[in-house]
C-alpha cells in the first residue's frame, strides 16, 4: 500500500491501525459522491475527505440481505408483507436496532468529530 501524504497525516491522528487509503482499482467507480462534489466547491482550500465506516454484520449476512431487499424492489408486490420484510432486514443490517450498538457507535462518532476538531488538521 502506497501511503499519501494525507494519509500518513491521517494515520498519526486516529492511528495507522484505523486508516485505509482507496487507491487503484475498486469494485466500481464512485460517481457522484459528496467527496468529489465537496472537492470541487473548495478547489481553494486543502480538503480530505475521510468516512467513518462502523461494523455490523458479517459480509456474508449483509450480502444475503442485499440479495433478498433487491429481488424484493424488483419482483415481489410493492408493500407486500415479504416485501416489507426484506427492506427491514436491510435497514437493520446496515442501522442494527440495537440499543447498545447505537449507543456505542454514536459516541465513537462524535469522539471522532471532536479528535478532528481539535487537531484541525493543521499540517
């Protein structure tokens, strides 16, 4: 892995540990996304865009219920109840409603608003 300037930078606030760095080719293209549209109003300025990314289920369970909220969308009777069921087996996996999962990844979030605060990320 080739590390950024950006990126080392980065890794020395939250920890090399917790860094990962997109580079080369991905699964597909990300067109549209708020980095480059943030990226390109601020041309002037030094911009990083970073996302916080907080587990929940395990690939395979996040896939099936993918697979399961998209043949869903295409096939099944809009409102349907097994409609219904897979948009909600979707929205949980990736918005668990568990109480302490929520807690837990609310407070790491707003501890990481506050460490970039307070670094301002001053180079």
């Amino acid at each position: 892995m080739t590390w950024t300037r950006q990126a080392k930078y980065m890794a020395e606030i939250f920890g090399g540990d917790k860094v990962e760095i997109q580079e080369g080719q991905t699964a597909y293209p990300a067109i549209g996304t708020m980095a480059n549209y943030l990226g390109g109003l601020l041309r002037e300025q030094r911009y990083y865009c970073i996302t916080a990314e907080f587990g929940t289920y395990k690939p395979v369970t996040a896939l099936g219920a993918l697979r399961a909220e998209n043949r869903a969308h295409f096939h099944d009777e809009e409102f349907s109840k097994s409609y219904r069921r897979a948009k909600e087996i979707a929205l949980d996996v990736f918005c668990p409603r568990d109480i302490s999962w929520r807690n837990i990844t609310i407070k790491t979030g707003l501890d990481l608003i506050a460490k970039t605060i307070r670094t301002g990320f001053q180079e």
